[in-house]
C-alpha cells in the first residue's frame, strides 16, 4: 500500500467516525456519505472510494468503534454483499 492509499484510508475512517459524531446517535450513515466527505473534487470521482470505505468501516468495526448493518441488523462488513450501513456500537 502507498503512502497516498495510506492517507485515503485513514481519511475515510476519519470522515465516518465525523459523520457519525454529527448524526443522532441512533442514525446510521452509508459509505457513500464518507467517501463523499473524504473526496476532495467536485465531480463524481468520489464513487472509487466507495470499496475503501467499506474496509474502513471494516477496520473500525475490528476495532470496536463502529458496526455495519443490513436490514437493521450486524453483518460481517467482509461478508456483506450489497448496500450497508454503518452505526455506532449498540
């Protein structure tokens, strides 16, 4: 991993423990709200960061700070196929 890749990741686990320091804490927020956060143009190129959110929240949920969800319930965020949502532990 580059130091570039480095600085993203870290960005991003960054941008979802802000987003949901902002959000009520029941809310949940989607990975696409924190590769959003974390991407510094205007454009669209936010979308390549979509599968490096979802390993930060990966991170931060091997680290006990985050949970990810389907349908309201915890999944293994390596597992987990299709959109996700990320939370504050429960």
């Amino acid at each position: 991993m580059t130091d570039t890749e480095r600085q993203t990741e870290r960005r991003l686990e960054r941008a979802i423990l802000d987003l949901l320091e902002r959000r009520d804490p029941a809310s949940s927020i989607c990975p696409s709200d924190a590769a959003r956060e974390a991407y510094d143009g205007d454009d669209d190129g936010w979308r390549e960061l979509m599968d490096p959110a979802r390993r930060a929240a990966g991170r931060l949920v091997s680290a006990g700070k985050v949970e990810v969800t389907q349908s309201g319930r915890r999944v293994d965020p390596a597992k987990a196929r299709g959109p996700i949502r990320i939370r504050r532990p429960r």
